[in-house]
C-alpha cells in the first residue's frame, strides 16, 4: 500500500531552464516509483531496492498546486511545467488516484504549458485536457517558437521487450510505447523520444542504434534526446549496485568493462562519451532527426 502524506510544496521552481527539456518547473504528484528502473539517478537506501515499495501518494498537492499557480499567473511567470522530474507522472497507481489527470485540469485553468516525461501509455487518457493546454497556454516570451504549449517525451533505454524487462521491469514494456508514442505523433502533438540511458555495449552497439534511429524515423519523431548513462553508489539500492548485478547476471562477458568504467566514477570515462555524442550527431544528420525541441517545433509548425 502506497503511503499518503501532505506537503507545502509541489511546483518546483528550476535554478536554471534546462536546454533539452526546456523545464521552468517541476511538479511530482508522487513519490519513489512503480517501474522499478535499475539505472534510475533517486534510487539509494531512502526507497530501497524496490521502489514500488516505497511509493507515497501527495494527498493534498492539487490544492497546493492550484494555489501556486495563482500565485506565478499573478506575476505573469508563466512557464513549462514538466510531469514528472523525480517519477512518472503515470505510475500504475495514476489508474485509480487520478492526481496527474487532476493536475492536468488545475494547469489548463491557469493556462500554463506543460512538458509530459513519461514511459507509460496512460497519457491517451488525458489527450483531452493535453489538446486543451496545446491551444490555451501562454507560452514564455522566450519560446513562443513552440506554438503550442504542450511536449510529450516517451523516454526509452531499449526498445527491445526482452532487454527492458531487465532494466526496467515495471515499465511498460517498449513495443507499446512506441505504438503510444505514434498515437500521440498523429493526434498531433509534439513528440519525440528522451534516449536516456542508453545501456553500454546493450542498447547503443551499432546495431541497436540504427533500429532504433531507423525505428523513430519510420515514425517520424518531431525530435531524439540521447545520453550515456551515470550510475550512483555502492549500497545495495544504489544504481551502481544493481545495474553491475544485472549485468554480471545477464551479459557476464560485460562485466569487466563495467567495472573499468564505475569503479571509481559514476560517470562514463570522458573518451567513451565524446564518441558517443559525436554518433548520436551523425546518426541524427544520417536519419534526418532532430536533438533539440525547439528546432522541432520550429520545423512543425
């Protein structure tokens, strides 16, 4: 059973836009989280190694919400609100509790644009408060080239089932991702792909890459945002610790070159990722895709 709690807080305002997910705000309508990720940057001892155990629901951030948005559309510090920064905005539990699709209408009432993160196919559900938002919010003086105020980013480390249920075996499985992510392409948003973590030497060899690139042209993705991946910690419920788990489980003949990797670093070594970057540009140039939101939405409208 998901813990209820009660905050003061629920908009989050950002020290600094980020350029890729172009966030002036977050908003979290819950806590830890369903999916289970391995690689997931909030895992750690605070929600332990099953995340879906320690899920709290924000039982009063509707209200809390609303009362913040007043007070930013007072001062007319509108901006994109991304669902969600520490969780997906639609964990299992979103079915029943609704606290999204709630924060979705208290956003349209104040008008102000929204950024959906998500790996699961329940944002269908909400289309129409989102199609609302897309006409209705005001966007920020500097992104008014968006047109509309509404981005949605299916985030992907694999698209393939089989590897996904190793890394993020509470997610929706990849293959109905992508046709949800079709969904939203035709029904006429903004849409593309947070690439984010490619797996080493899994999901971004040469091979994979190309399906991949290949996959989200055949789709034509409005944009693709790839990244390496940082791993965290050495308790039990640490990142680090997990993902080398199910990599010594999994692809055994990976394990040294993870180990040369992390064992001093949470980060990838500096030369492994100038390479990546510089392939992602190439297959992005190769697959006539985008890397920013912005240029998308330029090209879009």
């Amino acid at each position: 059973m998901p813990r209820e709690i009660e905050v003061k807080s629920v908009l989050n305002k950002t020290k600094k836009r980020d350029s890729w997910f172009l966030d002036d705000y977050t908003f979290n309508p819950y806590s830890s989280c369903s999916f289970n990720c391995l690689y997931c940057y909030i895992r750690g001892s605070k929600y332990g190694t099953n995340l879906e155990e320690s899920i709290s629901i924000k039982t009063n951030a509707i209200e809390v919400l609303d009362r913040q948005l007043v007070n930013r559309a007072r001062k007319n510090q509108y901006g994109i609100i991304v669902l969600s920064s520490a969780t997906d905005p639609y964990l299992k539990l979103e079915t029943k509790h609704k606290l999204t699709r709630q924060a979705l209408e208290v956003i349209l009432k104040h008008k102000f644009p929204v950024h959906i993160i998500t790996k699961s196919d329940l944002v269908t559900r909400d289309f129409d408060l989102l199609t609302q938002i897309a006409e209705k919010a005001i966007l920020p003086n500097d992104l008014t080239d968006l047109k509309k105020g509404v981005i949605v980013s299916f985030s992907f480390s694999t698209i393939d089932d089989q590897t996904g249920k190793i890394f993020e075996p509470g997610a929706t499985p990849p293959s109905k991702r992508l046709i949800t992510l079709e969904n939203t392409l035709k029904a006429g948003f903004l849409s593309g792909v947070s690439l984010m973590p490619l797996i080493p030497y899994v999901s971004d060899t040469s091979e994979q890459l190309h399906f991949k690139f290949s996959t989200f042209q055949r789709l034509r993705v409005d944009y693709v945002l790839p990244a390496t991946i940082t791993l965290f910690g050495q308790g039990k419920a640490d990142s680090k610790t997990l993902m080398l788990n199910a990599i010594r489980k999994h692809y055994p003949e990976l394990e040294a070159k993870y180990q040369k990797f992390f064992k001093t670093s949470s980060e990838i070594p500096k030369y492994y990722q100038e390479a990546f970057y510089k392939k992602m540009k190439e297959l992005c140039n190769q697959y006539k895709l985008n890397n920013s939101i912005v240029k998308a939405a330029q090209l879009k409208n």
